[in-house]
C-alpha cells in the first residue's frame, strides 16, 4: 500500500465512509489493479487508529477539541477529572451550534440512555427543532456517571456556552437524578418526561387491556381535577401488588407526563425525544460499544455536518419556491407560503383545511379590540373565542384554544377570522420568526460548510458577550454589585457613542487576537476514564409498540409456530 493510498484511506475514513465502502472506491477508481486487498483496509485503519491515541484517548480527544476552538472563535468546551486525574465529564460545541441555539433553543431534548464508547460513558447530545422541523444540535456532553451533581455540572457548563440564555421548555427521559438537576438549575423552565419512555414502562407494568385507558392520561387534554377523579377510579380498579409501586412514582411525576398538566405549555408539538434519538441513530451508523472518545468525536462531527448541509439545502429551496394553494382560503394559503418553512406550511395547509368546520356566531366591538364566537358545525355546542386588536400598523391576535402557545402554528380558528375580516395577509403576530423562512435572518455570518466566516468586529463582540454574561450571573445575584454594574456600562455606553469609529471589519483569520474565556485553561495530562457501570439502556433496535412479536422458531425443524413437543426433528432419535 503506497503512501497516497493511505492518505486517501485516511480521508475517506475521517468523511464516515465505512471500510468494506473504500475499498469500492479504490475498485471504481483503479480496477483490478488497487494492490492492496480489503483486509489491508481494516488492518492499515486499526493501526492508524491505535496511533492517533497512542499518549491516552483522553488526551487525543481534547487535543481536537483545542485544534476545533483555533479554527472557530466561537468553539466551547470544558471538563472535569477526578482525584486520580481521569477524565470524568466533558461537553463541547461549535460556534454554528452557539448560533443555532439563539434562534432555536426555545425548546431543549436531551437523553442520556446511549452508550457508544469502550468506556460505556452515557452520550448525552442536545437537540431541539430548526425552521424545517429538523433536528438540530446545540452541544454534545459525555458523563462517567449519572447522579445529581454531574447532570448539574452538564447543565450549568450548557448554559455558560448559551450565555446564560435558558430555554423554555425541556424535554428528557424519566430519570430521577436528571429530574432533580433541572429541578435546580432551571427552575422557571417547563419540564415534561418523554412520552415514549412512558409507553415502554407501561407496557411492562399494566396488562395490555388497560393499557388504552391509561394512555388517555397521556395524550387527552382536560383539567387538574378532571385528572385526579379519573385516576382516583382508575387505581381503585387495576392496582395490583405487582404495579402498585409503579403506579405511585407515576403519580408522583404526573406534572411531567400528563396531558391535563402540560396543556397550554410550549413544546412545538413534541412529545418525545425522538430528536435525540434521530442523531443517536445516525451515530450508531457508523459506531459501536468499543470505540474510542476521539472516534466518537469525530464521527458526532460528520454526522453533525451531514446534518446542516441538509439544512441548507432545505433554505435554498425555501427561498426559491413556494407550494400550491389548495384550500378555499386561497389568499391566505398564498401568504402562508410566502411566510412559514415547507415543514410549517404543511402543518398550516392542515389547520387552513379545517376552517369550513366553524362558523363566525357573534362579533363583539370594544374599543379597538374584536371579540369573534366561533361555533362548530360538526360538535355541537363547541365554541371558541378569538381576540383581535387592532392599534395602527400593529395588530394582535389570540385564540382561547391557545395552540399557537403550544405549538407554534396558528391554529383554524385564527385563520377563519382572518378570512371573515377580508384580510389577505397573515399579521406578525400569528408567525413566530423561529417556524419562518427568516428565522436566521438575524445572524450576521455567512456559512461555509459546518463552520463560518468571522469578522473582527464578531469575534471581538462575541468574546465581550461571553465575559459580559459571567459579570451578569454573578452580577443580578446582588443589588449592591447590580448598581455598580449597570451605572459602569451606562457611562461606556454613552463615552463609546460619543467618540465611536468604523471599527475594521476584515476578516479575522484563525490564531489572530485572544480567545474566549469560556474555553478551559490547559490542566496537563488526562488520564483515560474508567469503564462505568450504568443503569441500563437500550440493546439493539428499538421496536415500535404496534409492531407485532417475533413468533419463536421451533428447534427441530426451525419453523415458527411449531410445538417442539410434538415435531418430529426435535424428537431424540
């Protein structure tokens, strides 16, 4: 094997091609003529790999990480040792994923049932919903173990890489000791327990003819009090020693998990943390149990990449298309197209079919304000109102059904009052600028690929940004120090308009000026982690809950369904 072989190897390897793919490619390329045959791969790969680690797989992978924070002025991470200066927890992002998270971060997934590493550390990414309705990643976290304090070091270092920006909601699994460090760190913040981690408990706990009924308290809407009679009824019918515990902790979570106490919160229609899954699925593409931390960094990379070309790809289309209008509100449809994402669109064209279910029954004047009564022709006696204020150029509309709190979208009955007022336009306050084509018209950088091009003037705002944010938190916990601080930046403020320049906006090259704060300082050699003992996650592929059980085959004759007492072949001869 020639030395431009193993480079292009090395490439083809770094891009997440899988090995039995490049010697393809070398085939495609050279015929029959490569030289080298497919176990040379797999045994070249193995000992390139073993090579990239060879002073600790610890100290390679913060190696990258610091090669990652030269090249892009934004890149964070941090981690912690522990006493015999093993590596314990770590957490990184980019500058494009920092970015993401100011328009996207409203709403945070995060999981930490996947172990894709030799030392059986929980990966624990967070994700959220971009503007096309896709995952997008925020920051990546890898633990040793999974008590309170370590998910409150992951959170807090989170939000020091966000700028202290806390996000509105939050979804993540049933774990306990996760649970309880949110409860700490992000007290104001809507929590709810993925719904599929509660599908999969309640299968094992409940016997399957309950299991409808008991998923009404998931998924069905209605009041506190409503709740609490139907499950005062339905524990006094099933409860049974072997679920009686179960149904304890449940109610005890009930806040997290039931719809009667979500409703109304804003979760973009999510339920699950399918988003954290959806990028797990693409890492166990090309991952298993026995990789190393630096392989798994670079694998999380590509599939990250793969990602955000998707992105924008999905922009470029936005941007220069727009669907059909094939609803009665034709004028509406049209301005919706112009407005929202495909993604959101469709989930608008939806509400838009739905308007001809309701009529405008009353409209009530008062002052500027319009109270419409909207009466169902298909549920008797439903009805819902909506708000519309009026104030010159500004307007405000609000419906009583409150779906566009919840999800984001305006809901039919919005688009019913709009079509009965004449209006052909959708007022700004019906589009969220985050489900929009122009959710990140704000940012200020141009993408190349998963990086970006920084100006001087971005690098020197964003290293202010990062040490103004720790100054804030430290800062607001004061009124003393709150004072001294925001009569300093008073007078800066008005010291910097008055004598303020052009500031050069060249294009800052990687190395030049100081680096954020918020990057670790270099501690010395880290020793690898330990493999830990966890609590469990899930093994193979996961299946859905409408998918019907392998039948088990016979050992005589291998045939599903046969009785091994009564086959032949499986008889003693």
């Amino acid at each position: 094997m020639k030395d431009y072989q193993k480079s292009e190897i090395m490439m083809y390897e770094s891009k997440g091609i899988r090995k039995h793919r490049i010697m393809d490619v070398f085939e495609c390329t050279h015929g029959d003529k490569v030289g080298f045959i497919k176990k040379d791969i797999y045994n070249f790969l193995s000992r390139y790999k073993r090579s990239r680690i060879e002073d600790g797989d610890a100290n390679a992978t913060l190696k990258v990480l610091k090669d990652r924070r030269d090249k892009d002025p934004e890149f964070f991470f941090d981690y912690e040792v522990d006493s015999e200066g093993r590596l314990k927890t770590l957490f990184w992002c980019d500058g494009q994923s920092r970015m993401d998270y100011q328009s996207f971060g409203d709403v945070v997934v995060f999981d930490s049932t996947y172990r894709m590493n030799r030392y059986k550390m929980p990966f624990v990414p967070f994700v959220g919903l971009n503007h096309h309705r896709q995952t997008v990643v925020f920051g990546c976290g890898i633990v040793s173990d999974e008590k309170v304090s370590t998910y409150k070091w992951l959170l807090r270092t989170f939000l020091r890489a966000m700028c202290q920006k806390k996000p509105t909601s939050i979804i993540t699994d049933s774990d306990n000791a996760m649970i309880k460090a949110i409860r700490q760190i992000l007290p104001g913040t809507d929590h709810r327990v993925c719904s599929w981690h509660i599908e999969k408990n309640m299968k094992k706990h409940l016997h399957f003819s309950y299991l409808r009924l008991f998923r009404s308290f998931i998924y069905e809407v209605c009041s506190p009090d409503v709740f609490e009679e139907k499950w005062r009824a339905f524990v006094q019918k099933y409860r049974t020693n072997r679920n009686k515990e179960w149904l304890n902790r449940m109610y005890k979570k009930r806040r997290l998990w039931a719809a009667a106490f979500l409703c109304g919160k804003y979760f973009m229609g999510m339920r699950t943390n399918q988003r954290s899954e959806s990028l797990n699925s693409r890492l166990h593409v090309h991952l298993d149990g026995f990789m190393s931390l630096y392989d798994l960094v670079q694998h999380y990379e590509v599939c990250v990449s793969e990602m955000r070309r998707r992105e924008s790809e999905l922009d470029t289309i936005a941007s220069q298309s727009w669907p059909v209008a094939v609803t009665d509100c034709r004028e509406i449809e049209k301005a919706a197209a112009h407005v929202f994402t495909f993604a959101n669109f469709e989930l608008v064209q939806e509400q838009l079919h739905m308007v001809s279910m309701f009529d405008v029954g009353e409209v009530i004047l008062d002052g500027n304000r319009t109270r419409y009564r909207l009466i169902s022709n298909v549920i008797p006696g439903r009805e819902f109102s909506v708000d519309y204020t009026c104030l010159g150029s500004d307007s405000d509309i609000k419906c009583n059904c409150r779906k566009i709190e919840r999800d984001g979208i305006p809901c039919k009955h919005i688009f019913l009052v709009l079509k009965h007022a004449g209006m052909t336009e959708i007022p700004k306050g019906c589009v969220l600028q985050r489900v929009s084509k122009n959710a990140k018209a704000g940012l200020p950088s141009v993408r190349k690929s998963d990086l970006h091009v920084w100006t001087k003037k971005q690098s020197r705002y964003h290293e202010l940004r990062s040490l103004g944010s720790e100054l804030f938190d430290l800062a607001s916990g004061s009124d003393d120090a709150f004072v001294e601080v925001k009569d300093y930046l008073v007078g800066q403020i008005s010291r910097h308009k008055s004598s303020s320049k052009p500031a050069n906006d060249a294009p800052a090259h990687a190395g030049e000026g100081s680096r954020s704060e918020a990057a670790p300082k270099t501690r010395g050699s880290v020793l690898d982690p330990k493999c830990v003992v966890t609590k469990g996650a899930p093994k193979g592929r996961i299946k859905s809950f409408d998918e019907p059980p392998k039948p088990r085959l016979c050992s005589g004759c291998r045939e599903p369904g046969h009785d091994i007492r009564k086959c032949p072949e499986a008889q003693p001869k």
